[in-house]
C-alpha cells in the first residue's frame, strides 16, 4: 500500500518514462489486490489460492525491479550483489517452487515457500533498527 501514492501523483516523473515506468506503476496497482487475496483466502481457510495470492505477490515485485537491472549494470559482489542476487534469482524461485509446491498438494512447504521473501524482508528490518539503536544513524 506504500506505493499507491504514486499512482496518484505525475506518473513520467516518479517511476520514469517508457516501458520501465508502466512495469511499476502495474506492479504498484495490481499489488493490493495480491494481498487482499492473499488476506480473503487465508481468512477462509483456502490456503491453496492463499499460496499462489502471495507467489503472484512476490512475482509481481520481481518483474518490477527488471527494468532496474535492465538499465543499470549489475553489481555480483558484496552486499549489493548478494541483494541483486537475492531479488533477481532466488525471490522468482522461491515464488514458482510455492506455485508447483501448491499444485501437487504440499502446501506446508508451499507456505513456507510462499512467505519466506516477507520474512527475509522482516528480519532484515529488524536488523537494521537493532543496527540502528546501537550505533546510531
């Protein structure tokens, strides 16, 4: 929901111009509708549908940072290349073993699967607040 704004705000200047830009700004509209259903399913207890809501999520971040690795040369090493490593290969994957996980009738692992990028996501946070409160900013 933090990137809604944007939809609502000059759409050549924030996300860029051409084809990058409307990767975005879809990725940005279709993404609350990927959680809201994540969140309905969940909530009634289909878990299936549940698990792919939340892979069309993480899928649907992926393809908006392509154009970003597009246009800019990727960095392999360090931290920077082990982010890009990390959202450009295994958050796909992650995705697409959740979807066939899920087909085949294993949604524990599919679960696991599905949410472990959100996870990633939260300790890296809390990582960063606890770096934060250490050593300041």
């Amino acid at each position: 929901m933090s990137g809604v704004p944007v939809l609502f705000g000059n759409l050549s200047d924030v996300p860029g111009p051409g084809i990058g830009g409307a990767i975005i700004v879809t990725k940005i509209a279709l993404m609350p509708f990927a959680a809201l259903a994540a969140l309905f399913f969940t909530v009634r207890g289909r878990m299936f549908y549940a698990v792919l809501a939340l892979a069309v999520g993480q899928l649907l971040t992926w393809v908006s940072f392509l154009p970003s690795f597009a246009a800019n040369e990727l960095v392999l090493t360090g931290t920077e290349g082990a982010v890009t490593i990390y959202l450009a290969v295994v958050v796909p994957l992650l995705a697409l073993a959740a979807i066939v996980l899920a087909l085949r009738g294993r949604l524990t692992a599919a679960i696991v699967l599905a949410v472990l990028p959100t996870m990633a996501g939260v300790a890296a946070a809390i990582a960063f607040a606890i770096g934060v409160m250490i050593y300041g900013f």
